[in-house]
C-alpha cells in the first residue's frame, strides 16, 4: 500500500492525511504541512495508492493516523501556515467537536457551514470510523459532504463550521 510518512511524530496531537495521485507532485502541499507553526507534534500521511479511489485513501489514511483528531487535504492544496495551529485549537476548545469545516478558496471555493469539502475539513478519527469512514460510491462527487452529513447525523458529538479554519 502507498503510505508515505512525510513527516512522523511521536504521539502526535494531529495527523494530517492527504490522498494524492501517484506520480502527481505534492511538494508543494506536503511543504506548506510540514512547515506548520504548530508548536505540538504531528504527522502527515500521503496515501498514494493508484488502486485506491480518493475515499478509499481518505479511509486507510484515517485506519493508519496515530493522532487522536485527523485533518484532511488534498494534494493540491497550499494550507496557509497557520492552518494546523487553528484546527488543534479548535478541538482543544471543544471536546465534543468531533468534525470541523472550513473556508476553501480558489478552484473549488466553499465559504460557509454544512459544505464539508474534503480539503479542509478535520475529525475526531473514531467518531469517522463509527459512522464508516467515507463512501466510495460517492467518491469523486461530494464524498466529503455526504461524509459530512452523515457525521451530522450518525456520530456523537458536534460538528460545525469555523471562519477561522
């Protein structure tokens, strides 16, 4: 399986998974990752597996983190360097915060509440495993809202939308 621990941590407060395309050129994603402010330690996972749809990486990516709360991104993204910092904090605050969306820009822009798009959107990973993780047959088309919902409905906790993510 194509797992590539671009940055390990021990006991890491966060892991952050990106599914990627193999052979696609992630450095500039997995370098805005792995120059975070973030004063706690972290990992970041890239599941590069051709024979894995974008849920399906999104799933082992989630299986595989050590950390409790999983941030999630795509391998086209730049997450601005506070990006991580933010999401710890969020989930320090609130601990029934089990899924968190936040604001996307550029290609594919999302700017408000219950949009839960994939490449900025974190989770408390067992609460994303109680519910099932993300769905294949929805994977390349809103996977990551479905999710989101499914979350909404399914998992025990609070899932909601910060400005600040």
């Amino acid at each position: 399986m194509g797992i590539e621990h671009v940055r390990s941590a021990k006991n890491p407060v966060l892991s952050v998974v990106v599914p990627s395309v193999p052979g696609y050129d992630h450095s500039t994603t997995v370098g805005c990752l792995t120059d975070q402010s973030l004063d706690e330690p972290y990992e970041v996972l890239v599941v590069n597996d051709g024979s894995l749809d974008r849920s399906e990486a999104r799933n082992v990516g989630l299986r595989e983190a050590a950390a409790e709360v999983v941030a999630l991104t795509d391998d086209d993204t730049r997450p601005p360097r506070d990006w991580l910092e933010r999401v710890y904090e969020e989930f320090r605050a609130e601990p029934e915060l089990v899924c968190l969306e936040g604001s996307v820009y550029g290609g594919c822009r999302s700017l408000g509440a219950r949009n839960y798009v994939g490449c900025n959107l974190a989770v408390r990973r067992d609460a994303a495993l109680s519910v099932g993780g993300f769905r294949s047959a929805f994977s390349e088309w809103r996977e990551d809202v479905e999710f989101g919902w499914r979350m909404e409905a399914e998992a025990e906790g609070v899932c909601r939308y910060s400005e600040d993510v």
